[in-house]
C-alpha cells in the first residue's frame, strides 16, 4: 500500500492528466485499455518481481509503472492532452473543495434514502 501512495504522490498530475483524457470521445481506445491495465498492474498484489526480492522487487514497480504513464501520455492527442493538462491542473488546485461538495452530496442522498426508507416501514 505504501508503494502505491508513493507513487501516486510523485506522479498525480500525470495521472490527473491520463484520467481527464480518458474522459475524452477522441481519445483512442487503445490508451483508455493501457491506462486500465497499468492501474491493475499498479493495484495487482502480484509483480512480475516479486518484492521479496530485495532492490530488485521494488525495482520493477519504480521502472514499469513511470514508463507506462509516460508512454501512455504520448500516445494521447496533443490537442486533447492539452485539454486535460488544464482540467487537472484545476482539479489538483480545487480538489480539496470537489471532494468536500462530493461528501456533502453523498451525505444528503444517504440521509434521504434512510428518510425514504424509514417511511416506507413506519
């Protein structure tokens, strides 16, 4: 878990970037996979190298992880990675303030499904 907090940490604005793309119609299909594909591998209790492994196990995760995120971001179209690069960038700035509304919003459906629910069996 710690690997992936670190990595996600030096690299959040690339993937701030890759994910806003990945939103994007013209993005191609081909990224949107990888993308996928490098986030299971990233999540993925299983590595090529095992981490057991000292040096070598954490190794792999330091050289493939970056590079795919790398590769990943030349293979977006430059308009639409230009496009992205500016909704990450506003979303790294005011991300604190969407996931506050967005835990306020999740709080008021709550309480209105226990509301909805709590009439319906009184």
């Amino acid at each position: 878990m710690r690997r992936i907090l670190s990595f996600l940490r030096f690299f959040r604005r690339d993937l701030a970037v890759l994910f806003m793309a990945a939103k994007e119609p013209r993005t191609p299909g081909r990224v949107r996979v990888l993308l996928l594909l490098t986030i299971l591998y990233l999540l993925s209790p299983i590595d090529l190298i095992p981490d057991t492994i000292p040096v070598v196990g954490v190794l792999d995760d330091a050289v493939l992880v970056p590079a795919a995120v790398t590769g990943l971001l030349h293979l977006v179209p430059q308009d639409v990675r230009q496009r992205s690069e500016q909704q990450a960038d506003w979303l790294l700035r005011h991300g604190g303030a969407v996931l506050v509304l967005a835990g306020v919003i999740v709080v008021l459906w709550l309480a209105l499904l226990v509301w909805g629910i709590s009439r319906l069996f009184a």
